[in-house]
C-alpha cells in the first residue's frame, strides 16, 4: 500500500485560516459509503441524518497553551518550546515535559531558556514566569528534547504555562489572530492535556446539541489526549512501514455500556472525529468480543484500508491533509475510491479544509 495513494491536490487558498461563525454554519459533504453518492449541506443539517437511539460519542480534550516563546539565557536568543507529553514517570510533579523545541540544534542539554508573562513581545520588564532546561534528548525525534521546569516564586506550574504560553495553532494556519478559543470544542472538559484539537468536534454549538438530544440522539464523551504528530505526514514510500504515534486515551465504563445498550437497540454509534474513532476501536478486546473500559490507557492504533471497525458505525470528521494517517483512516472506513472521489467533488465545490474548514459525515 504505497504513501502516493493517499495523496491529493490541495489549493492552498482552500486551506481554511478561521472557523466559520456560527460554529456549525460550515458546509458538510455527506458520503453514503452503500452506493458512494454525495450530498453537499450544511453543518447544522445533520440533525436530519441521525436518528433516535444514535449516539454520538465525542473527544473532550481540550487543548493546553503549548506554545512557549523564551530567551535562551545567556544569549537571549529566541527559543521557541512546544509541550507534547508531561513525563510523569520522570517527575512525579508533572515538571519535565516532552517537547519539540527550536532551533533544536542550540538547544543543547544544559540550555536553559527564559519565558515571561506574554511571551517574547512582552517588555523587557515584564517578570520571568517559567524557566526550563534542557535535560536530555528525545531518541529519535527532531527537534525533541526533555525539559524540566521551574516556575517562578509564586506561581504553580500550570499558572505559569499560562501565562507565558499560548494554544499552539496546526502550522497551516498562518493568519488567524482571533479568540485562541474559537479552536477549542464548546464541550471540552477544565483539563488541558492535548496538543492539537479535535477538530470535527468545533462545528457543535450547544444549541445544536440540545437540539440533537431533544430528538432522542444520545451524546458521550471520551478522551484522547491529541499530540502534535497528528500533523505530520507520513514519509515512507509503503505506507504500512509507517510507525504511528502513541497517545493516552480515556473510555470509561460507562460509555462502553451507552455503546452497548445503542447497538442492542438497534442505535446506531457515531464518532465525533478521528481521534474518537481511535478512542472507541482502541477499546475493543479482540479475545472478549466486546469494549473494555480503559482509563489512562495507550493507543498506537493505526486504521488503514483492510482494517475492521468494531464499534464504529459513521463517523463525522474534517478534510484531512494529503499523505497522512488521517486520510488512510477515512480511507478505511469507506473506500479510497470513494474518499478520493468525495475529496475531487469537495475542491471542485469550494470547500474549506483542515482544522478551521469544513466537515463530513459518512454513514
């Protein structure tokens, strides 16, 4: 299964710079994988693709301002540090974190790197928050280093990630200054543990979910904490060569009997992004048959043409970058014939894509 068979022509003027307003204005290409036909709607016209006794299962991550900009002390340089993973089993407190940093060749163990309220435009007065220092090298990972922090007197850790840093945007999007909150989901939970957002998830308004229960489709939460690999392609030429990310993930027990009480009615589970879609299969246990609740569990899950769907029925997601694991999911839960046709009729149409674009439902 070559890389080159997942890929497509993306115009970068349909590359999507800001969310649409309201939220689930967005167009939604709806896919029917029993004949491969096309519908073009939009977002808030899924209420009349569901049905009571559905169920809709979503991620609730939220995302954590990652983003730290600094000075490397010494030098002032500019030093630019992206959280991915707290390393708890490091550091019991939650002080040395994963991280991509930059430019990672100067970064070198030992540097230790300054970041103020603000970030680097703030005046040369505003107070240090945060410092960290570079603790070791992430083997095999660009860029990834280990570093512990120190918070300022005064100021937990999480305090001071707040103050210095900022919710770190998919690097596509270049121009979009508005509220950092337009890129979380209107249902996340108060922790931030991720790194990037469940994006077919910003297209839900409270209303519009209100709306969906009150027609008798039922609504559940999971968590997968989203890293920032999630953006990366995949570069081998045989695309099952490719070693996928690992993220933590949350099913409790709960949603694993909502998920079997939907099925034995008749209902039908539906997942609310990707990320849920590897929350739910992740859960299922071969040898019983059935779920399993996992709670801070793991997951390299990769779902590619060929692979079998346990739990999952249809699913909604977002257009997805050329050549990734995210495109040979779709492309497994439907056909690549059929994803490639609908992603042809989707640039044809105009639409928006990545995380602030437009959405799609295939059933």
């Amino acid at each position: 299964m070559l890389t080159s068979d997942f890929d497509y022509p993306l115009p970068d003027e349909l590359i999507a710079q800001a969310p649409a307003e309201p939220r689930d204005s967005c167009r939604l290409l709806v896919l029917h994988r029993r004949d491969g036909s096309i519908e073009h709607r939009i977002f808030s016209d899924i209420v009349e693709y569901l049905h009571p006794g559905d169920l809709l299962v979503a991620n609730r991550t939220r995302v954590l301002p990652a983003r730290l900009m600094g000075r490397k002390r010494g030098t002032g340089g500019v030093a630019e540090t992206l959280l991915l993973t707290r390393r708890e089993d490091l550091d019991p407190y939650g002080g040395v974190w994963e991280c991509l940093v930059n430019p990672g060749k100067r970064l070198k163990q030992g540097a230790v790197i300054e970041y103020r309220a603000g970030g680097v435009s703030a005046p040369d007065d505003a107070p240090v928050v945060l410092t960290g220092e570079v603790v070791d090298f992430v083997e095999g990972s660009r860029g990834g280093r280990l570093v512990r922090f120190t918070p300022a007197e005064g100021f937990s850790l999480d305090t001071a990630i707040h103050e210095a840093g900022r919710v770190p945007l998919p690097p596509y999007i270049t121009q979009y200054e508005g509220d950092p909150e337009k890129y979380q989901t209107v249902y996340a939970m108060r922790e931030e543990h991720s790194a990037a957002a469940p994006t077919a998830g910003l297209h839900f308004t409270p209303e519009l979910i209100a709306r969906l229960q009150d027609v008798g489709v039922g609504w559940a939460t999971v968590e997968l904490e989203v890293g920032i690999d999630t953006f990366r392609l995949v570069t081998e030429e045989n695309a099952e060569d490719h070693v996928i990310h690992t993220e933590r993930y949350h099913v409790s027990q709960e949603v694993v009997d909502r998920v079997a009480a939907t099925k034995a009615a008749g209902g039908r589970v539906i997942a609310v992004g990707t990320t849920s879609v590897r929350s739910l299969e992740s859960a299922w246990d071969a040898d019983a048959g059935h779920m399993v609740a996992r709670e801070n569990a793991t997951t390299n899950l990769f779902l590619m043409p060929g692979s079998r769907f346990h739990v999952v029925d249809a699913m909604i997601t977002n257009f997805h970058v050329p050549k990734s694991t995210l495109m040979m999911l779709v492309s497994a839960f439907a056909t690549r014939e059929q994803i490639m046709d609908a992603y042809a009729s989707a640039i044809e149409e105009r639409y928006r894509f990545l995380s602030f674009g437009d959405a799609m439902f295939i059933e």
